[in-house]
C-alpha cells in the first residue's frame, strides 16, 4: 500500500478546532444536555493529543483526494463527526457541528440520535464507516485490523482513507474541545471535573502551539520513513 508525502497546510489542520476557538469567547456556557446525554467526557493525555495531531497532518492530504472525487461529501463528514462527539462527549463540539448540519440540511432528528449514539436514520451506504469512526474514537485511534480492513473492502483505498482522515479532524476537535470546556466551566461557574485540574486543562489548552509545527514536521518524517498511515490495537 502507498502512502503520500504530506505537505500539511496548518490553518487547515483542524476545523473543528478552529470553530471552537472561535466561538468560545462569544457564545457564553453551552449546556451539553440539550444535545447529549450527560456523561462525563472522555479526555486525553498529553502524549495522545500530540499523536492524534500527527496522524491528523498524514491524513489531510487523503481527505481531499477523496473529497475531489466525489467519494465523500461534507454531509457524510459531518455524520462522521457527530458520531465521533458522541463517543468522546464533546458539548462545545456537539454544539458546533450541531450548527453545522443543521445548515447543510441534515434533519434535526437525524442529528439529535446521532449525538445519542443511534445510527438508524444513518444512510445504508455510509452506516459502516459511521461504525467505524465510532469504534476508531472508543479505541482512541487504535482500530482492529479487521474493522479497517472491512472499511476498505466495502469503500476502496481512498474513500476508506477519507473516512479515516474524517474522523481524526473531529478527534483532534473533541480532544482541545472536551478541555476548552473544561476549562471554561472552571472560569465560569467554578465546577470542575474530579478527573481534571487547572494544570492538566492550561496545558493541554496552550500546547496546541508548539504541537501544530511539531507535529507537522513529524508527520513528514514518518511518512518519508514509510511509517504505517494506520496503528492497530494489539500490535
């Protein structure tokens, strides 16, 4: 299997991202509930952020080749992307890409049982790479090797990486999102997340600077040295 050479493009990394950074110092507290159930949101070290960032810059290129054939559409990322919120329980991610879909046209129901996590308004043809974006976010980007290859099988190389890629934009989104959250809900209204503490949520907050050249660079390098697109659990 080939793998490109990836020039990245940093404002590009991560939309998601971008909107949440965007739209935190004007939209005031977000509750959550009004999209998804309460749970508590899953967060990430340090160590996976930065990873999830590199694999990020190797995919981009792949998104927008499937995206220049046709193979997928903004509506079937924004799917892939509300279902990956679910898992991780982003609110402020929940929030925007409620907004999102909503103007792209997708039914506010359709939208209300993918952030609940059910999939049966999910069209048939995009229903397994909405399952796998859902099992690569609950495996925090350690898929079985069954299930990718399942993906390529039912959509070809390209598409399957564009799925791929789909996905880890949101991841990315979710990880800074869930800790911006966080840290919001600590400034605002002096709650705070047993799990959590101001340094973990500082941290990871002001890392994203040093990490996006840092990881652009090493996303070439690993490519240069024919490092897998993809890792697997269990190997």
């Amino acid at each position: 299997m080939n793998y490109y050479i990836e020039s990245p493009n940093i404002p590009s990394v991560a939309p998601s991202l971008t909107v949440l950074l965007a739209r935190l110092g004007t939209m005031g507290h977000y509750d959550g509930e009004a999209t998804m159930q309460k749970q508590e949101s899953r967060l990430y070290s340090i160590g996976e952020a930065y990873q999830a960032l590199v694999v990020l810059f190797r995919s981009i290129r792949h998104v927008r080749k499937a995206k220049k054939k046709g193979l997928i559409d903004r509506l079937f990322m924004e799917r892939i992307m509300l279902a990956v919120t679910q898992v991780n329980v982003c609110p402020l991610c929940s929030y925007a890409h409620t907004r999102m879909a909503l103007e792209m046209g997708m039914a506010s129901q359709d939208i209300k049982q993918l952030l609940s996590g059910e999939l049966e308004q999910v069209p048939d043809d995009q229903l397994k790479a909405i399952m796998f974006s859902q099992h690569y976010a609950e495996t925090k980007g350690r898929p079985t090797r069954k299930a990718w290859d399942e993906i390529v099988l039912e959509y070809g190389d390209c598409a399957a990486k564009g799925i791929l890629g789909s996905a880890r934009i949101i991841m990315v989104g979710n990880i800074w999102g869930v800790v911006l959250g966080l840290l919001q809900r600590r400034i605002s209204d002096h709650s705070k997340d047993t799990r959590s503490s101001l340094g973990y949520e500082l941290l990871l907050t002001f890392s994203i600077l040093p990490f996006l050249p840092l990881a652009a660079l090493h996303s070439i390098v690993a490519s240069l040295v024919g490092t897998p697109l993809l890792r697997f659990s269990g190997e």
